[in-house]
C-alpha cells in the first residue's frame, strides 16, 4: 500500500498525491506534502470545499514507531486545517497475511490504532478501512484473499480499482 493523499473538492473535482513507498516522514521530506498542500489552497482560493484525505501506515510501520508516524499526522491534520481544508484519516488496510492456521495476522493494528488516537485527538473525520478489511479478508480466507494481490506474493498492494470496489461493496 502506498501513502495515500486525495483531496476532494465539493463536488467530485479530486486529485490524487499518491507516492509509492512513502511514508509520514518521506512524504513532507521530498517535497510531496507542500505540492498538496499548495494545491488545497488553490482548491480553498477558489471556493471550493475541500476534503484531504491522508492514510499511512504500511510504509511507516517499516521504518518507525506508531507514536511517531501519529506525530507526523497531527501536524499533516493541523497543516490541511491551516490551508481551509477538511481532514479525514483513514487507516490502513490490512495486509493479506495469514497464520499456518488460517488466522489472518495484524501487523499494522497499532498504526491503525494509532491513526484512530489521532483523529480522536484532533477531532476529525475518520474512515476505519482497517477494521473493515480485516473483517472481510478473515471472513473470505486466504485463497480468496490473495486474488486482491496486486501481483503474486503482494500481500499488501490490491490488483486494480474494479477489485477493489469488489472487495469492499461486492
């Protein structure tokens, strides 16, 4: 999975700032987080409302603590705030990684839980794909699981949009 920014102007004008591989951390170091940021404004200047939607995690928990990526996300919600938009923190999905029992494993939990810390704290809007796709991808097993992947093996990535509406609305 990949950091996920999207902005949504009211109605339906939306512009992803996805980055493969980055984290909380990398995605303000190289520049990305100002490009959207700048862009939220542009949307805000032009009398849009607008919905900043922020979702790390994967690419965190590889690199650093909970508390730390929930550092960072505070200052990302208070930064959308400052530009006039509105933030919405959405967990990560769950990483299609089963036990030799059939019993799908929750390494992201406390980075989700964490997400959810700081949208408690900051008083925003709040979309739980983790609890969701836990659930889901428990309830329909690994085989069924893995034919989300991205490509063989990605237990993390999901295989394209139409699948992914699937997995969710199916």
């Amino acid at each position: 999975m990949v950091g996920l920014l999207v902005y949504i102007s009211v109605c339906c004008n939306t512009k992803s700032h996805v980055h493969v591989g980055a984290t909380t951390g990398t995605f303000v170091a190289n520049g990305y987080w100002k490009t959207a940021i700048d862009a939220v404004k542009s949307e805000v200047g032009k009398g849009h409302e607008t919905y900043v939607t922020i979702q790390f995690g994967h690419n965190d928990m590889k690199i650093a603590d909970p508390a730390s990526m929930g550092k960072n996300l505070t200052q990302m919600v208070k930064e959308v705030r400052s530009a006039g938009g509105e933030p919405v923190l959405v967990t990560s999905l769950a990483r299609r990684t089963f036990s030799s029992s059939g019993t799908l494993t929750d390494s992201l939990g406390p980075w989700a839980d964490e997400t959810i810390l700081i949208s408690q704290e900051q008083d925003t809007y709040l979309l739980d794909l983790h609890a969701a796709s836990m659930k889901y991808v428990q309830a329909i097993g690994s085989t069924a699981a893995h034919k989300l992947d991205f490509e063989s093996g990605d237990n993390t990535r999901e295989a394209p949009f139409q699948q992914i509406i699937l997995y969710f609305f199916g």
